[in-house]
C-alpha cells in the first residue's frame, strides 16, 4: 500500500465534526512532500465522504478506506 | 456555483474559498444526529467544487471571526446575524490568501446579487463590502455585475462584461433558468440559510449563554453545543444540554471530562451536562429534569448517576419532574 521507504504520517481528527477534519488534513498536507502517505483517523462519518471529496479536487488519491463501529480510517497518497 | 462558472465560462481559472466561522449549519448537524436523512451527508462547498472542476481552500476562521459576531460595525439583520460585515470580512480573508498561503490570482468573485438579501445584498452595500474588505475593484460580481460600475477585471479585459448578468431583487427564478442551462440539476442552499446566526432560537439561545456569564463572549465548544440538544435553565446560575437521540449523547459525551454530567442509572435515557456553578441543591434539580426526559419518567423514584470533571462519580435517587412542574420559561431558546 505504501510506497517503500515512505514513513506513515498520522493526522488524529477524532472528536471533531465537519468541516474540520477536512481542514486539519488540509493543513498537514501542506506540510508533507508529495508521495507522502498520510494516515486520518476521524469519527465523524461527513468524513467519508467530505475527505475524499477534498482529494478528489487537489488531486490527491484515498488508497485506503475503513469504517468499524464508529473508528474511521483514511490512508491518502499525496500529489505534487 | 453560477458565479463561478460563469466566470469558467469565460476560460478564467477559479478555485473556491469555503469558510468555517463555527456557526454553519450543515456539516455539524448533520454528523451529529442520528436521524435518517434522505440527502447524503455531503459537504455542500466540496460538492459545489467536484462539480464545477475546481479546487476548494476551506479555511478555519472561527476565532478571527468572534469580533465580527461580538462587535458588528454595521449591526445585526433579523437576529444576531451580522451579514454585511461578514461578508466584508470573508472577502478580506479571502485576500488575505493571497499573502498568507502564497494564492497567486488577480480578483475576486462572489455570487452577490443586488436586492437578494435585505440586509447585506442592496445596492447602497455592494460599494462598502468592495471598500471595507480592501478588494475595491478588484471584486466582480458575475450574477449582478450589469447592475453595477465596470469592475478592474471588466476594465483590464480579462472578464467580458458581456457575458455577465444583471440579475436582481428576490426571486430566484433567473439562477434557475441559468443553472438549468449549465446543466445543474441540484444545488445547495441558496444563501442565508447556512448559517445559525440567522436563526431566531439559536440567537436567543447565544444571548442567554451572554446573559448567564454577564460577558459577551465564547468558545468554539461554546457555540457547539448551542447546536446540540435541549438547554433547560432552571435557575440562573446553570442550564442543562440534554440529548435528543443517539448521535447528540455521543457528542455530548466527548464533553463529559469538560462538565458535571448526569445519566439516569436503571433506564434508558439522555445524557445531560450541566454548564455554570450547581449547587448540590441544583444538581438534584437538575437530576429530576433529566429523569424527565428518560424512559423512567413514570417511576416513583429512579438512580441518577452524578459525574463530576475528575470523574468521580456518586448515585442519586429522584423523583421524576412531573410535567407541570417544568417551567416553559426554562426552556433556553423559545
């Protein structure tokens, strides 16, 4: 799933409602080099849909998804 | 959404600037409850952005934004709603962009159009929102820009003003027939409806919140939890903000280590926390209301389980609050 040699960064959104995880991913993919994988551990289920919706129009590509009870989970490739 | 692809229309790149001041009415409300909605959980600015191509900067303003709520230059509308300097605000945040995040563009646009809204969209507010917020004639708007002076983008030739629009008043009816045109079969919410700063319950429920803590002020969890359940304020000095369903105690419980909190120990019911300085006195007030509201309102005595912020936790036995003891006046909001 993740590239070789490329350390997971994390992202902890849990607790917080939309648009907020949206936001606080936003800003720490600002902060990562492309390529990065960037974990997103949330709990609002807006989440589902609002962060791969905000990848789809930065270009950045959700190679994971994963929903139990109410643990949400986001592994995004970052674009250039 | 129009304004922007009229503009696309013109082959000019956009990118949108979506704003979260603390008080929008989707995103929160919708994660929160446990309602079945038959509209997807969608943020509507994402959505708009998918389907017009662009990309969406959403930006936390909500601290920055207290002044505007707290000390509106140009007033309040209907209720605690200070739409014209919000809207002065927003477009100097959206400017700001350009220096602080390094966003190279050359105007801004809105989706303004002139008479759309009693307060903030009249003729005699256009000029003071381009002046205000620092944009002057760099502000162009696509729906109304006929109604008003040429714009520097009409001006310079990198908007045709020909293909703008003279849109104005209330009626709708022409966004319509133009969304039809370019082919969008849903769209958000027309403006005004978005935020909770316009709605009469809410505001009362901002100004108690003022009132209880003599000072005009609050915190995001503050404004957050105006949004969540019911707030009952038996005496002066505390209310109580009881779930309504499922999803509002979840929420409410992540509150729990902020607040005293009471559940009702031998049947199923809400979460309540109480915000101010309860007496012990109070708290078993507070426990009757709560009983109120859980599926042992019939009983004649029940356990509520007190929690404090440190987590100790003591059992106490109640009466339910019989209906007619329960003050209409109480009730935060109405």
């Amino acid at each position: 799933m993740s590239a070789p040699n490329q350390p997971l960064k994390i992202v902890d959104v849990r607790g917080l409602l939309c648009p907020l995880p949206v936001i606080r991913m936003q800003e720490r993919v600002k902060q990562l080099t492309p390529g990065t994988i960037l974990k997103v551990l949330a709990t609002d289920p807006g989440s589902l849909e609002d962060i791969p919706a905000w990848c789809r129009v930065h270009g950045h590509t959700v190679l994971e998804t994963r929903h139990e009870n109410h643990d949400i989970q986001l592994v995004i490739r970052v674009s250039g | 959404m129009l304004a922007a692809r009229v503009v696309q229309e013109q082959g000019i790149h956009v990118e949108g600037v979506n704003f979260f001041t603390g008080f929008c009415v989707e995103g929160h409300t919708h994660a929160i409850r446990d309602r079945k909605h038959k509209k997807p959980k969608r943020n509507n600015a994402l959505w708009v952005a998918e389907q017009l191509g662009i990309k969406l900067h959403v930006i936390d303003i909500s601290e920055d934004y207290k002044d505007v709520v707290l000390h509106p230059r140009h007033g309040y509308g209907q209720n605690l709603n200070p739409c014209l300097d919000c809207k002065i605000f927003m477009v100097g945040k959206t400017l700001e962009l350009g220096l602080i995040d390094d966003l190279d563009f050359d105007f801004v646009l809105t989706g303004e159009v002139i008479g759309q809204r009693p307060k903030s969209q009249r003729r005699e507010t256009m000029p003071i929102i381009a002046k205000e917020s620092g944009a002057n004639d760099r502000l162009l708007r696509p729906l109304c820009a006929l109604n008003l002076p040429p714009t520097l983008p009409e001006r310079e030739g990198w908007v045709n003003r020909d293909q703008l629009f003279g849109f104005h008043g209330r009626s709708r009816k022409p966004q319509m027939e133009l969304a039809e045109k370019f082919g969008f079969s849903d769209y958000a919410q027309p403006a005004g409806g978005c935020c909770f700063l316009t709605d009469e319950t809410y505001s009362n429920k901002l100004r108690d919140l003022w009132e209880a803590r003599d000072s005009r002020d609050y915190q995001l969890d503050d404004i957050m939890l105006l949004k969540i359940g019911r707030h009952i304020r038996p005496r002066p000095h505390f209310k109580l903000i009881i779930g309504r369903e499922e999803g509002e105690n979840r929420f409410l419980a992540g509150y729990r280590n902020q607040f005293t909190h009471l559940a009702v120990t031998d049947y199923p019911g809400p979460l309540a926390l109480l915000d101010g300085n309860p007496t012990t006195t109070d708290i078993e007030l507070a426990a009757r209301i709560l009983a109120r509201y859980s599926q042992g309102r019939a009983a004649d005595k029940l356990l509520v389980t007190v929690a404090s912020v440190t987590g100790l936790t003591r059992d106490i036995e109640v009466t339910p609050m019989a209906p007619n003891e329960l003050e209409p006046s109480w009730h935060v909001g109405s």
